[in-house]
C-alpha cells in the first residue's frame, strides 16, 4: 500500500482530529468544557473564516520586509563555492530566497528536504574563515581547525563585511542511499547570522535515524528576525508524533499536532491496506490564527464500514461511506480565543462529471459521452443548519503547508 496512509489517517484531509472515544462528547479543545455555538450570525462566521485565512497571509506578507533576507541574498550574489557544497550553505540560501517570495512552503522545504541533498563530507572539510575582499572582488581563506565562518558585506552598498554566519554541522552515522548515489545524514545543524552585530538568523536543529536511513526524530528551530518556525518530528514503532507552528512575535499564525498510536513500524506500513492496519487511535488538531479544528473519529468503526460497503455500486458505495463518517465522527471548527464552536462537521458524496464526445460512424451521428466520479468533502455546518464547503476553508493560504508537511512526515 502506499506508505501514506499513516499520515493520510491521522490528518483524514488535513482538518480532521481522530480518536476512538465516546462520540458523544465534545472534542480535547482546551480548556476542556463544554463548547456553545458562537452568538455571531453565520454571514459573520464566513467572513470570519475568511479573515482568518487574510490576516495569515497578511502577515506572511511582512516576511520580505526583515533584514536578513537581503544579507542572504547578497551572499547568493557573492558566489561563495562552499555555500552550493554543504548542507548548512543550502538550507541558508534555499531558506533566503523562500522567505523573499513569502513562501513558507519553502522555508518548511528548505530545512527538511535538502539534508539529504549534499554527497560529499561533513562541514569540518571546509572548516576556516572566509572574508569577502571588496576592492578585489574576491574570497580569502584563513585556516581554521574548528570553526566554520563567512564574513561580507551585507548589502551592495555596505562598505564593511557587516555580515557573519558561523556554523555548526554533525554527520550521523546513517547514510541514505538514492539510484545507487550514497548521501550524508546530519545528526545535527546550527547556524547563525548577525548583521551589524545583531542575530537576524539562528538555526538549531538535530535529527536521528535508523540504519536504513529512516528518520526518527527530527527537531527543528528557525528563527527569521520575528518570524519562528518550529518542527518537531517522532517515531518510538510504537507512537508518531508531529508538529508544526509558524510565529509573528508572540502570534501563532499556524499550527498543526498530530499524535498517532499502533503499530508504525515502516515495514508494516507500506504492506498495509487499511488505516486500521496501522493505527488504534490518532488525533489531530490544526489552528489558524484564532481558528481551531478539532475533534475525534472511530477509526475501527469507519473501517468496517468501508469494507461492508466495497461491493456496491460507486454512487452509492460513497453515499454510504460519508455516512458512516459523519456517524462516526465528532469534528468542531472553534474560536480559539473565545471558546465557542463556529461550526460543527459533516461528510458528503460530492458527483462530479466530465463529457466527451465522438462521432459514432454507424449511427452517423455525434454522440456525447458522460463519466461521473465521487469524492467525500467534509462541511461546516453552522447552528441555523446552513452548510459551507471545507475546502474553501483549507484553501485559504496555508494548505500547501500542510501537503508539505504531510510529504515531510511520510518519511518516518
């Protein structure tokens, strides 16, 4: 089966919190009382939804703005051999030029996908100093045993090398192999950029894996002048945990939790065909500025159900499995901050068609053709009884984030 399907169940379409309990309680929001329906009208839920999703790209949008952007541009500019040839010299770049574009997908990218980008050695092979020399246009190196360090100048104009980076990076003892190419692991990276003597950029973070190469453990801090962005990744066989957050300051603007019990163990997850195959229990919350989903789902229940309904026909096979979603499952979208439920969830079959049309030789005629196909969405439904598409919600600025995620969590 494919080895996302641990994932796939504990994020059950990325806005969705599972655990095998009574469904007739409310969900683990915090604090752990009974939620109300919100007194706002449902018009003033959409749009609040809506605002939700504006004011994170709002302040994504600032990113640009903070300083150590151009300084990791400029040191692009530069040409610094060292910077294309390790590990730490890449997430830096990769992590400067995503920030300038706003894209937080690539920030999230840059620091977990190019660890296993770099063949050659461990950042000890280019320990030194290196000065950018601006009346010769050019790099020199002062030897060093035991130290990693870029001095330059920070901007065109700057007319001092007003820009440091010094670096840390530890290899694991695990390799990954990819098309007969053997790549180096890190055990554990840092780095850290002042301009002007002040830090715009710290890095911390330290990985652990098996022998083969599959990661256990990942915990990651990047700090972006006011931004933070934290990841935090593990796997015991037994338990997976996984989360995420970006911060403004002392803001959440997102974060996402997901803790999943059984058996994931990866030689039993890529065999597995079923999410209850893999897992006894998950849940799962998201938040969004002042917006959290939450809730609970019986994995079990919704199983069985789906492999009672396998042999009917397929209108009615997913009418049937959105039913016993929705029986099976207790999901709230929740002010955060005032407590109070905007909108309760439900599980729909959604047809969709598309048409094509040939020209039949025998009949002499056109003859148009339509194929239908079925998909479960999942909706809000607010306490008059409207109802209101999820994915609009999802597509409010932050799903790629959460494919990225997804993708990135799929390796352990």
């Amino acid at each position: 089966m494919k080895k996302n399907i641990l994932f796939s169940a504990l994020l059950l379409g990325a806005l969705v919190s599972c655990k095998k309990k009574d469904l007739n309680s409310e969900p683990p929001v915090l604090p752990p009382v009974k939620l109300e329906y919100s007194k706002l009208t449902v018009e003033k839920h959409k749009e609040a939804l809506v605002e939700n999703g504006i004011n994170f790209i709002g302040k994504i949008n600032t990113l640009p703005n903070e300083k150590f952007i151009g300084a990791l541009t400029r040191l692009a500019e530069l040409d610094l051999e060292i910077i294309s040839n390790t590990v730490v010299g890449r997430q830096l770049i990769s992590t400067g030029f995503a920030a300038k574009s706003k894209n937080v997908t690539g920030i999230f990218s840059a620091l977990t996908s190019t660890n296993t980008g770099v063949k050659s050695g461990a950042l000890n092979e280019f320990y030194g100093i290196y000065t950018f020399d601006s009346k010769l246009n050019k790099w020199t190196k002062t030897a060093s045993s035991d130290k990693f360090e870029i001095r330059y100048p920070a901007t065109v104009t700057a007319t001092e090398n007003n820009a440091v980076i010094t670096a840390t990076y530890t290899a694991a003892k695990a390799t990954a192999s990819l098309d007969g190419t053997t790549y180096e692991l890190p055990a554990s990276v840092s780095a850290t950029l002042k301009v002007d003597n002040k830090d715009e950029l710290k890095l911390t973070s330290t990985y652990e894996f098996n022998t083969d190469g599959t990661p256990l453990k990942t915990n990651i801090n990047l700090a972006l002048g006011s931004f933070t962005l934290k990841i935090d990744v593990s796997n015991d066989l037994k338990v997976l945990k996984s989360s995420a957050s970006i911060s403004k300051g002392t803001e959440t603007l997102f974060s996402i939790n997901t803790t999943g019990n059984g058996n994931t163990n990866f030689n039993v997850i890529k065999d597995a065909e079923r999410f209850a195959d893999v897992l006894k229990d998950a849940n799962t919350s998201m938040q969004i500025m002042n917006i959290q989903v939450a809730g609970q789902i019986n994995i079990k229940a919704i199983d069985d159900a789906i492999i009672a309904n396998e042999k009917l026909a397929e209108k009615e096979r997913y009418k049937k499995d959105a039913e016993a979603y929705t029986a099976n499952s207790n999901i709230l979208a929740v002010y955060k901050a005032e407590n109070a439920i905007i909108a309760k969830t439900e599980f729909v079959s959604v047809e969709d068609s598309y048409s094509y049309t040939y020209y039949d030789y025998e009949k002499k005629e056109p003859v148009t053709v339509t194929q239908y196909y079925y998909n479960i969405e999942p909706r809000l439904i607010f306490g008059d009884g409207s109802k209101y598409s999820m994915e609009a919600f999802k597509e409010s600025g932050f799903s790629k984030l959460v494919k990225e995620f997804e993708a990135y969590t799929n390796r352990f």
